[in-house]
C-alpha cells in the first residue's frame, strides 16, 4: 500500500477516534447523573446553555474557547480534550500496531470502555452500570462472533476477574469498589484469564507508584479513597502492547 494511502488512513482513524472520544466524554458523564446521552443535545453543564457546532470539535474548541465556557466563562475542565487526543490516538496506534483484525477490534472495544468509566470515575468516583451492561452484551457478541481457543475461555476470564476482585475487597475489607469487581468480570469475557489478571497486576502497580508519589509530595493523605478506573484503563494499555512479551519474559526467567 502506497505511503500517502497509509498517512490517510491512519488521519482517518485518528479523527474517528477523536469524535468517539467527545461522545465518551458525554456517556460517562451523563451515565452518573442518569441522564441520556442522546437527547438533549450537548450542553454547558454550568449555565445550560446549548451549545454550537463550533463548539463540540474535538480538542479544538477547547483552544478556540480558551478553556472556559464563553457564555458563563466557567472553566472547562482538560479533561475533555485530553480524553478526546487520546481517544484518537489510541485508536490510530491499534490500527498499526494489531497483528490481526479481531486484536484490533478487542483493542477498540477494550479502550472505549475504560475511556467512558475513566471519565466517570475521575468525575464522581462511580463505574455506571449502565455503561458495564452494554459493554457485556458487546463483548458477549464479540466472543461469539470471534470465539476464544478454547471456547470457554470468556467464561474462565470472567470467574478469574469476578473472583480476584472479590477476593481482594473481603481482604482488603471493602477498600476496592463494588464497580471494579463487575469492570474486571466484564474484561474478563473479552480478554480471558490470563489477559485480565495481568491487567490487574499492571493496574496495581500504576496505582500503587501513583499514590507513592501523591503521598511523598503531601498531595494525598493516608487512607484517602482514589479512583482505580484509570490505572485499570493504564494497565489494560500496557498488556495490550506489552503483555505477550511480559509473560515470554516471566515464562523464560522461570525456565
């Protein structure tokens, strides 16, 4: 395929990937508060007012509005833009990246949920379950329109998350959040055992290196609640791109 013909695809999946990243952003924030993310159409969340066309461009109306609403002037958290770059950018490196159209479409699949309970979780510390019941009957499709070798392996990688992340509230004394155990037995359908245990494991050190620094710095105190959603959305990133050469690796060091 010509050079010029890849730029152009990689631009186009980019910009579809920015787009689905705006409309992440208004699912996982109106997912918390119950509202549809259809209708009414997007909106100031400080004044109400509708807003323009010129206003929902990905990542560029923030700049070209300053970072503030222009009717209120309330700032406009960065959250939105940062979400929506990586959004496109995560999809662009897992179109080149993929070896195969079905790891593609995990990844895309994978990523568009962690992204919406990403914003859900920073913005009200909740996983919707809303969001976790349209993604299980996705995931469910996906796997069988693209089973697993072998077959069972969606419902073991479902038991493994669902149990792990049990296993780890009753030690812990209910310190992880019931929507952790459901977001990880819904991983675990799409991925299997040994993806979502990886993903936790990698999910458990971002937290983990995170909260050392918040703590060492003073930003955080001892025992104060965080949200785990983006370090599962950091971990599942790294075993996406890393995780075969980790377990290669883990493998060989053990022989």
């Amino acid at each position: 395929m010509p050079a010029s013909l890849m730029i152009i695809n990689y631009m186009s999946i980019f910009l579809v990937g920015l787009v689905l990243g705006s409309f992440y952003n208004v699912v996982g924030l109106r997912s918390v508060k119950g509202e549809s993310v259809i209708f009414p159409g997007s909106y100031c969340y400080s004044c109400g007012r509708k807003l323009t066309y010129l206003e929902m461009v990905p990542v560029f109306s923030y700049f070209l509005l300053k970072g503030q609403c222009k009717s209120c002037n309330v700032k406009i958290s960065p959250l939105y833009p940062i979400l929506e770059f990586l959004t496109g950018l995560l999809f662009a490196v897992v179109f080149v990246a993929a070896d195969s159209l079905s790891y593609m479409y995990l990844g895309w699949l994978l990523f568009s949920l962690l992204l919406i309970i990403t914003v859900s979780d920073l913005k009200a510390m909740m996983i919707p379950d809303k969001v976790l019941f349209v993604f299980l009957l996705i995931f469910i499709f996906y796997r069988i329109i693209i089973p697993m070798t072998p077959w069972w392996g969606p419902i073991l990688g479902f038991c493994a998350g669902f149990l792990l992340l049990n296993f780890i509230y009753i030690i812990s004394r209910g310190n992880i959040g019931g929507g952790d155990i459901k977001l990880f037995a819904v991983i675990g359908i799409l991925t299997g055992w040994q993806q979502v245990l990886l993903i936790f494991f990698f999910a458990v050190i971002c937290g983990t290196m995170f909260s050392l620094v918040g703590l060492a710095s003073g930003r955080f105190r001892s025992k104060q609640a965080i949200p785990f959603g983006p370090f599962i959305f950091a971990g599942s990133v790294i075993c996406y791109f890393f995780g075969e050469h980790f377990l290669e690796w883990y493998i060989s060091f053990l022989g």
